[in-house]
C-alpha cells in the first residue's frame, strides 16, 4: 500500500510538473531602453505572439514619441499617467496619457492566479516604473 502511494505522489507530481511547464512558455515584455520588466507575455503551442508583442511594444513607442516630440519634459510624462481602465463588458486595459498599451486578459489572469483587475494593478506598477526609468534615462542635459 506504501508503495503504491508513492507511486501514485510520483506520478501525480511528474504529471503537475508536465503541467506547469507546459503554461511557462512567455516572452518577456520590457519598457524598451530601461531593462524594467513589465510582464511577461504567456502562450501555448508552438508559435510565440511575436506580433502581440510588437503590438505593445508599438503602443509605448507611441506615448515615448509624442513625450520626445513635446520637448521631454521630465514632468510632461511620469508614472502617475499609466490608467486601469475598466469598460462596460469587464475588459480591463492599461493606458499611458490615454494611449492603450495592453488589455488584460483572462488568460493571464489564471496564469497568475488573480483577478483581471488585480493583474492589472500588478502591470500597472510594473509599468509606472518602466515610465520613470525612461524619463529618467532620456532627460534632456541642461
């Protein structure tokens, strides 16, 4: 009986192992240029969401654009300008100055065992920091 309980354990744990590393496939999604990760990108199969991220990637280069456009104005763009916002169908997304960068998803969501609105905090922060490091890095020399 012992012994088929172990093996029953072993079994069990080679099964949840398999699991887990099967949902550990992820790109990670940084702020370009300051190394601050903000999350990071999960899939399954085969084929990374290069797209998807490029996306995303795309979206922040819109907002670091226009800060540079604008003169970088260390105060024209700080971490305080990332928003959570919620629509009327539950969809919750992050802006940065009312720019979209990403939506969270339920995907994601159950990768990390929380809320679409809790995720979202997280991101946020996550984020807020990505913004910071990059005024930071790109300030103007007076």
């Amino acid at each position: 009986m012992r012994k088929f309980n172990f093996l029953l354990v072993v079994l069990l744990v080679a099964v949840l192992s398999a699991t887990a590393l099967a949902q550990s496939k992820g790109i990670p999604v940084d702020v370009p240029g300051t190394g601050v990760l903000f999350f990071t990108y999960r899939y399954e199969g085969n084929v990374p969401p290069y797209d998807a991220v490029n996306t995303i990637w795309t979206n922040l280069n819109t907002v670091f654009t226009a800060w540079v456009d604008a003169g970088q104005d260390p105060s024209a763009l700080t971490g305080k300008d990332v928003q959570i916002k919620t629509d009327a169908a539950g969809n919750v997304s992050l802006y940065v100055k009312d720019q979209f960068i990403v939506e969270v998803d339920a995907y994601h969501a159950a990768a990390n065992k929380a809320t679409k609105a809790q995720l979202a905090e997280k991101w946020a922060a996550n984020l807020r920091r990505g913004v910071e490091a990059f005024v930071k890095i790109n300030e103007p020399i007076n």
